[in-house]
C-alpha cells in the first residue's frame, strides 16, 4: 500500500459477500481489510485510521448497532464515512450519527466500487495517523506476486 491509498474496512459476517466485496475493492487503489464482529472491528479500527468503513446492518445479535455505538464513543474526532448497508425489507433503527450513507441490498457492484473510490478519495487523512498494520489486500497481494508471504 502507498502511503497515499486510503484504507477501507468491511465488516461482514456472510463469508461470501465479504470475500466477494474484498476481491472487488483490492483491485482498487485502496487498502482493504475484513472482519466479521463488532469486537474484531473495534480491534481494528483502535489499530488503524479508516478512510471508509462498509457495515452490514444484518449482522448477527444487533453486532452493527454495538460497532457503530462504540466507534462513535471511542472514535468521535475519527473522519471515517461509514456505508450502512441494509436490507430494505427489514426495519433498522439507522438513526446513527455516525452513518453517513445507507446503501440498499442487493448491492450493485460496480456502483458500489465507483462510490467506494470517490468516498475514499475525498475523506482527509488523519492529522495524527494511527500506525496500522499491513492490510490484508497487501499481504494478499504479496502471495499472490510471489506465491509466498514469506518473500520479500
């Protein structure tokens, strides 16, 4: 990752739309990283400044509603815009300060990346970065260049 690609983080418990979203938005000029919790998100958005983070409002035990209460407790100065995305036949309290744009399922895919990109592309920099770890769409990138993560 360049040190001017922001970073996006998905947080998605069905394995196949995070993998899918994954593999769509690592072949953008971002950074991607995944997880499936409100904790494991936490962990990382503690570790690490998110340009743009994609939540699923259908996660499993309230989880998206317990993410975005704490990022907006422990992160209120954080710059992130966050895309909720929902299932329009079910009711979600959305009211989320935090929340700044509401995408309907089924996701256009290449809609999404265009939206994905330009939100990135206008969310500024942290003035004080948190030092994040590699992401994952490098280290993918890494084996798949080399076929190991172990080469350099």
């Amino acid at each position: 990752m360049s040190a001017n690609e922001a970073r996006v983080l998905i947080i998605e418990d069905n394995d196949v739309l995070r993998v899918m979203l994954f593999t769509i938005l690592r072949h953008q000029p971002l950074a991607v990283d995944t997880t499936t919790t409100s904790a494991e998100a936490m962990e990382k958005v503690r570790t690490c400044d998110y340009a743009l983070i994609i939540i699923d409002m259908n996660l499993a035990h309230d989880d998206a509603t317990t993410f975005l209460t704490r990022f907006a407790d422990e992160r209120p100065d954080a710059s992130t815009f966050i895309i909720a995305v929902r299932d329009p036949n079910r009711e979600f309290g959305i009211e989320h300060q935090v929340v700044s744009a509401i995408v309907n399922k089924p996701l256009e895919i290449d809609t999404l990346a265009e939206v994905v990109r330009e939100c990135a592309a206008v969310v500024p920099p942290a003035e004080s970065p948190l030092p994040c770890p590699p992401a994952e769409s490098d280290l993918r990138d890494r084996f798949d260049q080399s076929g190991s993560f172990y080469t350099n």
